[in-house]
C-alpha cells in the first residue's frame, strides 16, 4: 500500500449507513477497515463494493471483526488495523443497535437499556479514546488533508423524545454529548471532531417500522418529503474527511431533510 495514502476505520461498516459511508470514502481514495461483529460475508459485500469504486490504486479495503462494546476486541481491533495496513488516519463510529424490544419506558428492561449503552455510547467513547491515544504518543504524520479526524454518527433520536425505545434516545444523546467533549479536549492537538445527526434513513434496521414512515413523510414530517439514504450519510462523511470544514470542530451536521427545523 502506498504511504500516502490515508486509512479510514468505520465500525459496523458491514451494511447500512456504515456501508454507505465506506463506499463513500473508497470513491474519495481512501483505504477502509470494515469492522463487523457477526456477518462475515456482508463484510466481504462491502469489500468487492469498495474495490468496483476505489479510484487509487494504493487503496486497500480489510475486515475486522470485533464488537465494540468489549475491551479486548476494541484494543484488538486497533492493533489489528495498524499491524496490516499500518495506520489509522480517521475514525467513523458508525456502529450502533437499536432495541430488540420497542417498549414502552414504563416497561423497558434494565438488561437492554445496559446492552444499548453498552454498544451505543460506552464502545465508540473508549474506541475514540484508543484511537486519540495513539495519535498523541506515536504521533504520525497526518495523511488526511482534515488533519486526524473522528466523526461520530449519532441521530435525530439525540433530541428527540421517543418513548417506546428511551433507551436507545439516551445512548444517542450521550453520544452527541461525548463528540463535543473530545472534540474541546483535542482541538488544540489539531485533531477535529465532528457529529453527524442522521434523520430517517432507509436500512435495514428501519425495515420494520418502513410503512409507518412511508405515511408520515408523505404527511410532511420531512420537508425534503423522501427518506435518507446510506448514500446521504456518505457525502457528508466524505466531506468532512476531505477536509473541506478545517474550522467547525464540534459541529453537528444534520442529515435529515430538514426534520431538524421547528415548524408552525
């Protein structure tokens, strides 16, 4: 692989936003570590997507398995990645579940509200810190014309209220709250951190709940009246990566079609 070229690592890159955002940056010249928890040949989909894409031929794309949510395999995961490809120029913590049960708060489990924040907010808060870590003490030379970059993917469930999956609302609204944290702690090392707050994107994960939504976009809950898209999510990772906001550490970019904006 050639030294110049930059190495992204995207957790749950195996399908979804996560796959959107690797093709993405595979199209922007990047070389990719798909981490994935279980489905090995989802990974490799997103492999051979990556390689018809990539427009350098210094790119490299490997899979990782690791689940987040553990120590070991979060320490694993970064050794991993740096023994084969050699570095780490940015991080996207994209990996995130949503509640096996939608139930009401009044109802909800400790047990799942545990594992979502297990997964949701404690993984991606000390992934990052592993991956600052490393910048700080071996200090490599930034490849990425942004500089060291951690995006975290957080969603429009960080503001707002929904009562049948509170877990997953408050796992998400940690998260927002940890992108600001590292970013006013490692902005003056010139590393940017950056929140992207996706609104009703179509996945998988969305499938179940796909003909609810279907009603209330065309109801107008969406101004750009269309759901999201894992290509959406890409863009706006893409962008950031490219280095095109060299001076908006912290920021929350919206991708939502404008659900975000309070309406009369």
């Amino acid at each position: 692989m050639s030294d110049s070229t930059p190495v992204i690592l995207v957790t749950g890159a195996s399908r979804g936003l996560g796959r959107g955002i690797a093709l993405k940056l595979s199209e922007s010249g990047y070389s990719v570590i798909i981490n994935f928890v279980g489905n090995a040949e989802a990974a490799e989909k997103t492999v051979a997507e990556c390689q018809n894409r990539k427009t350098r031929s210094g790119q490299k794309f490997l899979t990782l398995q690791a689940d987040i949510a553990k120590k070991d395999d979060r320490r694993n995961l970064i050794e991993s990645g740096l023994e084969q490809l050699g570095r780490i120029d940015a991080l996207v913590n994209n990996a995130g579940v949503a509640p096996e049960d939608r139930a009401d708060i009044l109802d909800a489990t400790e047990a799942s509200f545990e594992e979502i924040i297990r997964i949701n907010l404690q993984g991606p808060y000390f992934l990052t810190q592993q991956v600052a870590k490393y910048w700080l003490t071996q200090k490599p030379k930034p490849l990425l014309k942004a500089g060291f970059t951690i995006i975290f993917i957080t969603s429009i469930s960080a503001e707002t209220a929904s009562t049948n999956r509170g877990d997953y609302c408050i796992s998400k609204a940690g998260l927002s709250m940890a992108c600001s944290l590292w970013a006013a702690r490692l902005a003056d090392s010139n590393i940017h951190v950056f929140e992207l707050r996706p609104g009703i994107m179509l996945t998988d994960m969305t499938a179940v709940v796909k003909e609810k939504y279907d009603s209330l976009i065309a109801e107008g809950l969406v101004p750009q009246a269309r759901w999201g898209t894992p290509d959406d999510l890409g863009l706006a990772a893409a962008a950031l990566l490219n280095g095109n906001f060299p001076f908006s550490t912290g920021s929350v970019i919206d991708i939502d079609g404008g659900f975000h904006i309070k309406r009369l």
